[in-house]
C-alpha cells in the first residue's frame, strides 16, 4: 500500500511513464512478472486509443501489464480472515447487532 501511496503522490514532471515501469519492474523481485510494452507494440496490437492519449507527451507512451500467479509456496501463514482481524475492531459475531452508521 506505501508503495502505491508513494506513486499516487509523485508529481507527473517526476512520475512519468518510463519511470513509472521502472519501479514496477522492481516489483519482479517478490515474484510478480511485469511486461513493459512500449510504443511500436502498443501500435502493433491497435491500441490507437491509448496512444492518442500520450500524444500530448513529449515523453514516450509505456503500458505496464503487472500478473500474480500466486506464491510459490501454496500453504497459507494466515487466514484472509484472521489477516483482517485487529484487536481495535473485533469481529462481529452472529448473535451481535448489526452496525450501523449516522450521518
């Protein structure tokens, strides 16, 4: 999420699309593939639509395609639901009310 956090936040002059697959690309080493697909691709595949946009650029367009084919090892550590579970906010229980909010 920081990392996320930390791209949303750059200004574009920083933050441009070269840059931005290089960072994604880093993203390899915790077993994430990434394509990086670069302008003459992009024409081949007929994404004109796209590249329209990043004519307004002097910057050259770059798609990143980011894929998880889930962890190597397949024996969870924890349950996606003790993952969402804190002691701030317990879990609800089928005999407590149903939360509801004011505005």
């Amino acid at each position: 999420m920081s990392f996320t956090r930390d791209l949303v936040s750059e200004p574009p002059n920083v933050l441009y699309p070269a840059e931005y697959a290089q960072r994604v690309k880093k993203l390899e080493s915790l077993g994430l593939e990434v394509e990086i697909i670069g302008e003459a691709e992009m024409m081949k595949l007929g994404m004109g639509s796209l590249l329209a946009v990043g004519q307004g650029s002097v910057r050259d367009s770059q798609l990143v395609v980011i894929k998880w084919n889930g962890a190597a090892d397949k024996s969870p550590s924890r349950s996606p639901s003790s993952a969402r579970a804190s002691a701030s906010t317990p879990a609800a229980s089928p005999s407590s009310p149903p939360r509801t909010w004011k505005t």
